[in-house]
C-alpha cells in the first residue's frame, strides 16, 4: 500500500493580508495528479484542514473540491482535526462520508477505532489522532474507560493524553494480528524544529511531548509544524504545502511518499510541491533598494524589507509595491541602532509641556525632529483636544 502524507493545508489562511485561496488550491489539486502518478492508495491529512475553527465558505468550497479530485483520482483519504480545526465541523456527517472513501476522525474517545483499508498483503490500521487539548481531551478519554488499553485515570498535560491514546491505539493494533498500521496525529514532538506559523499549543509552559509516545507503529504521520522533517525513520512531519510566514522562506515544501509492504514500513520518499510565488527578504535605504538591479530577481516574489534608512521615509510601501508589487511586511532598522536606554515615564516627562513631548515621539518615531510645519500641526491638535476636554 502506498500513503501520501500530509498535513497543516490551513485552507483560508491569508499572507500578511493577501488572499491565499487560489495558490492553496492549485497545489492541493495538484496533489490529484501526483496520486495517479504515484498510484497512491490512501492521502492522509494528519490535521489543520483549514485555518480557522469556522472557516469561511469559500475556503470550505475549496476544500471540497479539492478533496473531490483526489478521490475522483483513486485515493481513499484519512483525516484528522487540528489545533486550528474545529474537530465537531470537521467530523460532521463523517458515517455518510466514509461510503465514499472519506474517512474523518476527529472524535478523542473514538481514537482507538481503526480505519481499516486492504491491499494484497491484508490491512492496514488507520488510527486518527485528532489535536488533544489537554483538559477537554482527559475528560472525553475518561468517559470511554471500557476500551482495551484504557487507564482508570488518565495524566495531565500533552505527553498524559497522547501517552494515553496510544496505550489504546496499541491495545486495540494487539487485537489485530498481521495488521498493519499508520497513526496520524497533531502534536509538537520533541526533536522538530518549528516556525513562526504555527499557533502555540503549550499549556501550563509545555508543549512538546517525546517521540517514544509514538513507538510501536509502523507509521506516525504528524502534523503541527509547517517544515518537512524525519525525527525517526517511521516517525516525520510532512509540514505545511505552502509557506505561511518568513522564516519558512528556506523551506523545501513537500509531502511523504509511504510503502507498506507485507513486513510494516518499507520505503519513505519526498516528493516536493511547486511555489505558487516565492519568498524572499531585502535590505537597504529607500533609495537604493529602489533602484539597485541586483533586485530584479525579486520583484514577482513575497517581499520582507527592512529599510535602515536613519530617518524613517515617508509613505515606504506605496513606494516599494510600485517597483516590488508583492512587498507585504516592512520594518525601519536604522543603520547602526538608536538609543533604547530605558527610561521611566517620570524622567521621559519632567520638565516638558505637551508641545515637547508630542515632538520628542515624531522625533524618537521616525529618527528625525519635526518641522515648523508639522509642529504647527501639533500644535493645533493639541488645542483641538484641550478644547474638546473643556467643553466636557
């Protein structure tokens, strides 16, 4: 059996306010053509469907017709909820949605019943690990005591409830002689590098839960961090399809190509995914960045730009998108720092009017004093809002 892993699509995100939809769906679709390609049997999305608990309807579509031709191609699909994910959506209608090869598995006490899917060699186990919030997690395990597995009082904390599930996983897989299996699971493992994308799930300061929770199945495909990496040779991220935030411009997207062969795990491969448009991060003055040719490679890209300009330019972006049109996120960085000593309100505010002071944050904002003009401007703002207190 061959399975396409991957995970965390956060269908409806957006990058710093550009509308992501269409890039999302063109590389998902993708994933159709690669499954006919590949002839893989069974794509598991291992959580982080879409990106909000109550994803919008067109980010719903999407997801639907993407889904639609990864089936129509020939692959079963097996999927779980993340921590972005809300699993009672996600769940919904799943009986009817298993007739057709759909299988959602988003419920904690139902973790320990497999998807069982048959090649040649007999079944393979399913096991959806939905994202397990500790505390609502603890109370839906202790409701399901009559599993095989099961511990009268299930632990605190991440490693607690994901320890316990497995307990159940490999209780129920014991049942199952000759089977084989693939557990899908949302979590932040020891030993993963993370990025700047993925919304924190610590609890009580801790987070990460160690890779032996995962030990005694063929297969553990994680979702959660959005870089494609091998903690264990049965144990990897497939990361996220698309990049969602500069620190994953160096990051190769891809999705795992899994055999199982009669004995358990037999080859893992990385098959990469195209850049609808890639990221990139320039610095410099103003100017300069606006004219220097070195940076025609970038123009059609995600720009990050750190100007370091010592006086803060005025209107920067409009500026830069009208050479750059996908320059999305800018900071000031003047060349050589400024002053940050600390100071205390009392000292920052001795001895000045309203009229310093109001100076003193455009000078400290944009690294330069005020002009007569603007400090006319100040001026009359600051006389507007005495009056308006006067007249309360």
């Amino acid at each position: 059996m061959r399975v396409l892993h991957t995970s965390d699509w956060h269908v409806g995100r957006t990058f710093h306010g550009r509308d992501l939809l269409g890039d999302q769906e063109a590389v998902l679709t993708g994933l159709a053509d690669l499954v006919v390609e590949e002839r893989v049997d069974v794509v598991v999305v291992a959580g982080d469907l879409y990106d909000r608990a109550v994803p919008s309807g067109e980010a719903v579509q999407t997801c639907v017709r993407v889904l639609s031709a990864i089936r129509r191609a020939g692959a079963r699909l097996v999927i779980t909820s993340g921590n972005h994910d809300s699993a009672a959506r996600v769940g919904a209608f799943g009986e009817f949605a298993a007739a057709g090869g759909l299988h959602l598995r988003t419920s904690p006490a139902e973790l320990h019943e497999p998807v069982l899917l048959d090649d040649e060699h007999g079944p393979v186990a399913f096991y959806g690990i939905p994202y397990l919030e500790p505390d609502p997690a603890r109370q839906a395990l202790r409701a399901r005591t009559d599993v095989p597995g099961a511990c009268a009082e299930v632990p605190r904390g991440h490693t607690g409830v994901l320890t316990e599930a497995m307990n159940r996983v490999r209780a129920d897989l014991a049942t199952r002689p000759g089977a084989r299996s693939v557990v899908l699971a949302h979590a932040f493992v020891t030993g993963g590098t993370g990025s700047d994308s993925e919304r924190t799930i610590a609890v009580g300061g801790v987070e990460q839960v160690p890779g032996a929770v995962f030990d005694g199945v063929d297969y553990a495909a994680l979702g959660h961090l959005h870089g494609a990496q091998r903690l264990a040779e049965h144990l990897r991220y497939s990361g996220s399809p698309l990049a969602y935030s500069f620190s994953e411009a160096a990051h190769r997207k891809s999705v795992w190509l899994v055999d199982l062969d009669a004995d358990g795990l037999a080859d893992v491969r990385r098959r990469e995914l195209p850049v609808p448009r890639p990221l990139a991060a320039i610095e410099g003055e103003l100017a300069a960045l606006l004219d220097a040719p070195e940076h025609d490679a970038v123009t059609d890209h995600y720009l990050s730009v750190t100007l370091t300009d010592e006086v803060r330019p005025l209107d920067p972006m409009r500026r830069l998108q009208e050479r750059f049109p996908h320059a999305v996120h800018l900071e000031w960085k003047p060349a050589g720092g400024r002053a940050t000593a600390e100071l205390r309100y009392a000292e920052i505010t001795r001895g000045r009017d309203d009229h310093e002071l109001a100076a003193g944050f455009v000078a400290d904002c944009r690294g330069s004093e005020p002009g007569d003009g603007e400090r006319a401007l100040l001026a009359a703002a600051l006389r507007t809002a005495s009056s308006a207190e006067v007249a309360r």
